[in-house]
C-alpha cells in the first residue's frame, strides 16, 4: 500500500507544535519524530493511528510532546479503517517509535514517510 504523506505547501515537514489537530477530519496514520544534527542522531518518537484529529490532538496536549523542541509530524490518511491498525504494526516495526503501544495486528508493508 503506497501512503500519501503530508507536507506544508513548501515541501517542509511541518513542525509539531504548529499543527491544527482540528482541521483533520479522516482516519489514519501519523508519525513524530525529532530531526538529527551533526551532534545528534534523528529520532522516532511516536506511530499513532486512529482518528488523526482526536489522536494527533491528545499527543499535542501530553507533556511528553508539548515540552520536546524540534519535533516534526507528518499523516497519512487510511481509507480502509480496518487496515489502519496492520499499517500502524509495519510502521511501528520498522521505525521503531521511542514511545508507544506495540500494534497487535498482522503488519501491512507501507512506504514510510522518508521514502514518499
């Protein structure tokens, strides 16, 4: 399954804490991260799934995220609401998040948000 990963209209990454969680209105897919730098190496923090609004708004209330700098998010809207959790285990597996649940659902191969 081939994901449409989001980008602001420069072709960036958008930045965490500048998101509005209230204007997604779909199911899916989302992915937090924090970008390397020549003394740091680019982390994985967070696969979410669910409704993007609800969920991706409940990480942007949690301390965890909201006092982290330099956190990018990107989403992919998932039609199929019954695929959502398979496409969640393949991308917990190969990103493996920081935080997080494992997904106990059969993983579906998805092209992660790097290689959009």
């Amino acid at each position: 399954m081939h994901l449409q990963w989001f980008k602001a209209s420069a072709g960036e990454w958008p930045a965490f804490g500048e998101v509005d969680a209230e204007q997604l209105d779909h199911y899916g897919v989302f992915v937090i991260w924090r970008n390397g730098s020549a003394g740091r190496v680019s982390s994985v923090l967070y696969v979410g799934r669910g409704a993007l609004r609800q969920e991706l708004g409940r990480c942007q209330r949690d301390a965890v995220f909201r006092d982290a700098r330099d956190l990018y998010v990107t989403w992919a809207k998932v039609d199929d609401l019954e695929m959502i959790d398979s496409v969640a285990a393949h991308l917990y597996k190969k990103l493996r998040p920081l935080w997080g649940e494992i997904v106990n659902a059969p993983p579906l191969t998805v092209n992660p948000p790097w290689a959009a």
